[in-house]
C-alpha cells in the first residue's frame, strides 16, 4: 500500500508491488492511479517499473479516467495482467487486463 501520512483526512488507494525478471533483470512493478482532476480523484490508472535507482511511468492502463484506487498486477508464465476497479458514477466493476503493449515496452527500456 502506497499513501501519505497517516492522519490525512481523504481516501487513498491501495497500489501492489511485484518483483520480476525480465530479460534476466531484477525489478519491480507496481499501479498507482494519476491524479489529473484535482482532490481525492483517483483518475487514470498508470504502471510503473523501478529497478530501485530509478522510477518509470510506463503509461496508462485504464481505459479512461475510471477513478481505479484499487489493482492487482500478477506476472505469470511470461505474460503480466492487471485486474483493476472501476467507478464511473458510483457504478463498480473489475476488468482484467493481459498488458502485451506494456510489458513490449519494459522489454525495451
């Protein structure tokens, strides 16, 4: 769980690590929601590496702004996938995700 300080007075949003290896290289991924609206939005829904040197906005992997405070990511047989929250108008789903573009670009960098 990634958040601020304790005695904050907003909601906050729950982001998993997970170690892998990629092409030989130790790392570490992990979501964290983008706030591009303003207070308490939790809007898009980012990935992100960190070889613990430095840290890297892989990019966006919700759909549109869907307000995603909650995710899980789960790196299997070669292939990463996320399962995230939505809530578009008080309306909550989950959507799975196989991140093929995202994972083509940790390959990459």
């Amino acid at each position: 769980v990634w958040g601020n300080s304790p005695s904050r007075k907003g909601p906050g949003s729950q982001s998993p690590f997970i170690p892998v290896t990629i092409k030989g290289r130790r790392v570490m991924l992990f979501t964290h929601p983008r706030n591009f609206k303003g207070r308490w939005n939790r809007d898009r829904l980012h990935l992100w590496l960190t070889d613990n040197n430095r840290i890297f906005d892989i990019g966006q992997i919700s759909i549109r702004d869907e307000n995603a405070a909650y995710s899980s990511l789960l790196y299997k047989d070669g292939k990463l996938y996320c399962l995230h929250e939505t809530n578009l108008q008080e309306n909550y789903s989950l959507v799975f995700l196989e991140l093929k573009e995202e994972l083509n670009l940790i390959k990459s960098v």
